[in-house]
C-alpha cells in the first residue's frame, strides 16, 4: 500500500520539515477525507507563490482536499500559474512541457494499469485554459477520443495569466487583454460540449462559488473516469493580478459571473455515467 | 492490453547479446527493428506515421497483437507520441517508438525534456530531408540538429547495426549511472527499405525487464518515497539558487551521458569502429557513407591504393579522444556526409589538433546517392 511512502526513514526525524512531519502524522492519505474535513487535517498544498485572490488557489486546495484516494493519485500538469503551485503539492506530480499533460497522462495511466493491474491509480491532468484550450487542444480531443481513463480539469482564469495576461481562447469575446489590444474577437470557446462530444462521458463547467458542489464534481470525475472513460471539468478561476479587480473580490465574482450567465454551471453525462453516480452516491450525502 | 502471452525465457543481457547462438536471416532494417524489439521486453510502444519509418512501428504492432508488447497504440502526431512516451517511462515502463525526419522536428520539444527528465527512452529516427521543399528521401540533415539535446545519439550502418543497437540500447540507457534517453539514428530507405543478411538470436529469449526503482530518479507510482515529488520541477525564479540548479541539472545529464561510455564500449564494442587504421587517408563518417566508404576502400585497393576508414557509432557522446587519437600524423581526413549542413566534419574539425586536413566532402543530400567514384576522386585528390 503506498501510504507508506509518506513515512520518514528512522534516523531522519529530526531533520525533516515540520511540514513533512505533519503529513506523516496528519496527512489526509488513505482517510477519505474531503471538503468538510478541511482545517483538522495537514492539506496536500502549502506555501504556494500564486498571487493573493488567485481563484486557481482556492481552485487547487479545493482539488486536492477533493480527491477520493490521495493517497494513489498522480497528477499531471502543466505550464502556466497552475504549474507554480505543484511543487507544492504532496502527491507525485509531473511537469512536462506547455500544453501535453494530456499525452503524458495517457501514457502514465497506461503504465501504471500495466504495473499496478490490481490497484487503481488515479490519473488527474490539470492545466490552464491556454494550456487545455489552446495550445494543447489537439492532444486533449484526442485522449478524449481515444477514451482515455483519466479526469482531465481546467483552471480556467480566462487568459494567459503566467505571461502577463494575454488573451486566450477562453477568454470572454470584448475582453481587453494583451495582444487584443482592440477587445478578444471571437466567442469563448464552448469546451464543455467539445469535452462532451468529443467523448468525455461527464463533462462540467463550473465555478468554486459552492465547494461542496465542487468536490461532488471531482470526485464524480475521478471515480467515473476510472471505470467508463474521460472526464472533463472546467473551474472559472477569477485572476486579480490580470482582470484588475481586488483579491478579496474574486468570490464575488465568480458568484456573479455564474448568476449572471456570464459563466454558466453546465453538467453533462453519458447515460452509463449517470447510472454510474446514482450507484456510487446511493445512500451517500454528497 | 493485449492478452496474449508469449513462452520466451528471461536471459542475461550478456548471454542475449554475445552468447546466445544467431541465426542468419536475409531481412529489411524495418524487420530487423521488430527483431529487436521482439527480444526487448518491451510493455508499451505508441507509434505515429512516417516514411520511411512506418514500416517498422508496424511491425511492432503485430508484436503487440501476437504479446510480445503489453500496450501499443497509434497517437495523434509526434509530439503527442513522445509526449505519451515521456508518461509511460515516469510511470516506470519500458518503452519504444520511432519516427523520422519532419516527425523528429515535429515533436523536437520533447529531446530536451526526456535528457532533462532522465528518461531511460529508446527511439529510433529513420533520416529523410527536412521542408522545404517537401522531400521523404533519405538525408542525415536532422542528426546535426538533435546532437544537443542531451540525448545519447548512436547511427546505425546496417540493418544489423540497427538490430543490435536498439537492443543494447535499452540497457545502456537503462543502466543507474546513465538513465537517458538513446537515440538510434539509421538512414531512411538505404537501411529501412533493403535487404540484408542479419544475425539474430533465438525468437524464444528476451532482455530482463526494466526495473524502474533502479531509477536515479523517483518514479511516479505513489510507491515511491518521498511523496512530496514533483517530475520535473521548474527552477525558473529569478535568483542564483534556481540558475545554479538548472546549471547543475544540466551537467548531470552531460555527465551521465560521458559516463555511458564504458557500457557503450562494453555492449557496442567501442564509439567507433576502424578498418585499416595505419593508412595515411582516412575517410571518417557514419551510418551508410561508411558502407560507401568501404566501398571505395576496395576500389582504391586495387588500384594499390591504401585508404582506412573510421566509422563512428556513437555521436554523443562523441569519441573525441579516438579520433584525435588517430587523426594523428595522418595526411588527410576525408568526411563524406548525406546532408548539406555537414554536421559531422563540423564535430571532426572540432576536435582532431591540425583540422586543415579534415575534408567535408563529398556532401550529398535531398534523397541523392552517394556513388563511389565521388569518394574515389576525392581521395585521389590528396594523395
């Protein structure tokens, strides 16, 4: 079982961080813990460097305090904010290059069913918005279509925020940002439907205005893609540094954005998935 | 995953490589390549289309679908091949693909990162020119630019070469104090499209398997400690920790590279390969110009003239101490290369002390041969 690889070597106690120690004694591994259970265990991320209000800050501790079983979870991300918070992270996670997480995910989880054929491990692919919309979109669809077992998630703060905030395919049409200097041209880019017809059998947008909807949301994706195939979500991450608001304002938003319509909460699943969580949420509160 | 298993035994390394009885087969380089790969041990391949590699990656299908390989599929473009191939070795598997050409540069990103990340990769690259114009004819232009990446870079001569090559290159690349990615380059066409006799050993032994917690660096299985682990971690603040790290970092891939001279010289039998070494005119070259300058060599010969030949195997690391070794009190060194840039007598010139000898010449490229005479006028030129 691979909780014990948080285990410190005898003799090296005294020099290991607190930090360390308190998620050998703390740590949320194997305890299936989630949302509820925040502030009475050690979190898997801390002393991040993103900025104050980052949305993919909250984002990601929601994420990670989310997951079904840490304790067999590898992360890919990948270039941009959301990769300046993996190291981290506690949990095995990969960096490879801008916008590929999707292809390394593909061949990790298809080694480690070949290693682990009795043990599920759980892949999750976590980028931003260039990174899974743009850039990287083509070997994206195509895990999709292939039907890749893992859950793939959007930090999605509308820009290039790592960059100096440039303008990407998610970002709002009108938007003002750098390199379109005249307002974005084009509509945002529909991509929980791509997901959906590109054979996500569960695919989401969503915001972080509601956590415990949020970790229902992760924890579907995880345990769905395990077992029927690909799954997307999407998490509007508001960026105060870029969209020039206050960070204590990035709630708010993400609150009016959703109420507005200018984010709508959308949730998609194949007929076998939704059969699938009425299984898994039988008798459970979610 | 296929589900079909095959009856091969576990051998030694050794015993597969130097020990085991060959037997004499009259095949392709593609063929030679699903040779090699049936007694690799390999669990995952992930292949993409191109001539004039396709072939081969076919091949390694059918290896798939009869069990020889645990997982196969065909990927969305280079990039993504090399990228998925970059999870499956993190993920602790041992893995193989190919490609070539406007393929390589097409996923050119992802070298650098393999070398960086430490992955034990094995990739063949079958040479075609590169755009523009679009050309799929044999040309060793790409080899020139992947010699930086940090990868371990072997040329194969001859659809045997190829065969042993890919073969020991697993577990040279494999090995703790090396773990880098090899490249084993062959030249489209002249070595994937003929025919050849090959010496191979018996159908029914294969390599050890991979063994990643050998690894100098962690897998990403969640077994291994420490679980605060992240492949590869950027050092890209700006203050001098984060340069010193990338620097070191940086280093140590070289370093591994240089320490992989020993298993190269035990596995391959050197960095290079000498015919008539004591001749006062060398030709120095790799891959299929060497075929070509062996050619020549027995033309000369008969002529009562006595030319050698230093054939380099392995690019990086490169056998700089050979060649300055036995370029030594030699009248000239005459490079022919299949390319225009001349990437290698640019190597050669590098390192041999009076490089005024060193010849880049005959250069041959955009898919044209390289017939003997040009070698033979060549040499008469400096008699």
């Amino acid at each position: 079982m691979s909780v014990k690889i948080v285990k410190i070597s005898p003799g090296f106690e005294e020099i290991m961080p607190k930090d360390y120690k308190d998620l050998v004694s703390n740590g949320p591994y194997g305890k299936g813990f989630g949302i509820k259970e925040l502030g009475t265990f050690k979190e898997l991320i801390e002393e991040h460097p993103l900025c104050a209000g980052c949305g993919l800050a909250l984002s990601k501790r929601l994420i990670l305090a989310s997951l079904p079983s840490p304790e067999n979870t590898i992360i890919v991300g990948t270039t941009g904010c959301s990769s300046l918070s993996f190291s981290q992270v506690a949990l095995h996670n990969i960096h490879s290059i801008f916008g590929n997480q999707n292809a390394v995910a593909t061949g990790l989880k298809r080694a480690l069913e070949i290693r682990f054929p009795d043990v599920i491990k759980d892949v999750v692919a976590i980028g931003g918005d260039g990174a899974i919309g743009d850039i990287g979109l083509g070997m994206v669809m195509h895990s999709w279509f292939r039907g890749e077992k893992f859950a793939t998630i959007m930090l999605d703060n509308e820009s290039y925020a790592n960059t100096g905030g440039q303008e990407s395919g998610m970002s709002q049409q009108g938007a003002v940002l750098n390199m379109a200097p005249t307002g974005k041209k084009y509509n945002k880019l529909p991509m929980a439907e791509i997901a959906r017809d590109a054979g996500c059998v569960y695919s989401v947008s969503v915001t972080f205005a509601k956590p415990k909807r949020l970790e229902k949301i992760i924890r579907r994706a995880v345990l769905i893609a395990r077992q029927l195939g690909p799954t997307y979500i999407q998490i509007y991450c508001p960026c105060p540094t870029n969209y020039k608001h206050k960070p204590s304002e990035s709630l708010e938003r993400a609150r009016d954005a959703e109420k507005s319509g200018a984010y709508p909460v959308k949730e998609y699943m194949s007929p076998e998935a939704e059969e699938l969580i009425k299984k898994l949420e039988e008798g459970k509160k979610c | 995953m296929a589900v079909k298993t095959t009856s091969q035994s576990i051998v030694e390394p050794e015993h597969l490589f130097f020990k085991a009885e060959r037997e004499k087969q009259f095949i392709t380089g593609s063929e030679a390549v699903k040779e090699a790969i049936k007694r690799a041990n390999v669990d995952m391949a992930i292949s993409y289309p191109i001539t004039p590699q396709s072939e081969s990656m076919h091949l390694v299908g059918d290896l798939y679908a009869q069990g020889y390989v645990k997982d196969y599929y065909r990927g969305e473009n280079e990039l993504g091949v090399m990228s998925a191939v970059a999870g499956a070795s993190m993920g602790g598997v041992r893995v193989f693909t190919a490609t070539g050409g406007q393929g390589s540069l097409r996923a050119f990103e992802m070298f650098p990162t393999w070398a960086g990340a430490r992955l034990p990769v094995v990739c063949a690259f079958f040479c075609r020119g590169l755009n523009s114009p679009l050309t799929i004819q044999p040309d060793t232009i790409e080899i020139g630019l992947m010699l930086d990446t940090g990868m371990i870079i072997l040329h194969a001569e001859t659809a045997q070469d190829l065969y042993d090559m890919i073969l020991k290159a697993f577990i040279i690349a494999e090995e703790p104090d090396v773990h880098l990615p090899i490249a084993v380059f062959a030249d489209g066409f002249f070595v994937t499209h003929t025919r050849e006799i090959v010496e191979i050993a018996p159908e029914d032994i294969k390599l050890p398997p991979y063994n990643p917690y050998k690894s100098p660096v962690p897998v990403m299985d969640m077994e291994t400690p420490p679980v605060r682990q992240m492949r590869d971690p950027f050092v890209m603040k700006s203050n001098f920790i984060s340069y010193a790290t990338h620097a070191s970092w940086q280093q140590e891939v070289r370093a591994a590279a240089e320490r992989a001279r020993k298993h190269i010289n035990r596995y391959l039998g050197g960095l290079i390969e000498t015919e008539n070494e004591d001749a006062d005119i060398l030709f120095m070259t790799s891959g299929t110009a060497a075929s070509q300058a062996r050619a020549a060599i027995i033309e000369l010969e008969k002529e009562g003239i006595k030319v050698g030949l230093v054939k380099i195997k392995s690019l990086r690391p490169f056998p700089t101490e050979d060649i300055r070794r036995i370029a030594k009190n030699k009248k000239a060194i005459i490079v022919p290369e299949f390319n225009i840039t001349g990437w290698l007598a640019r190597e050669i010139k590098a390192v041999v002390e009076d490089n005024s000898k060193v010849i880049g010449a005959p250069r041959v490229f955009g898919g044209m041969t390289m017939p003997v005479e040009l070698l033979l006028d060549e040499i008469k030129k400096h008699l």
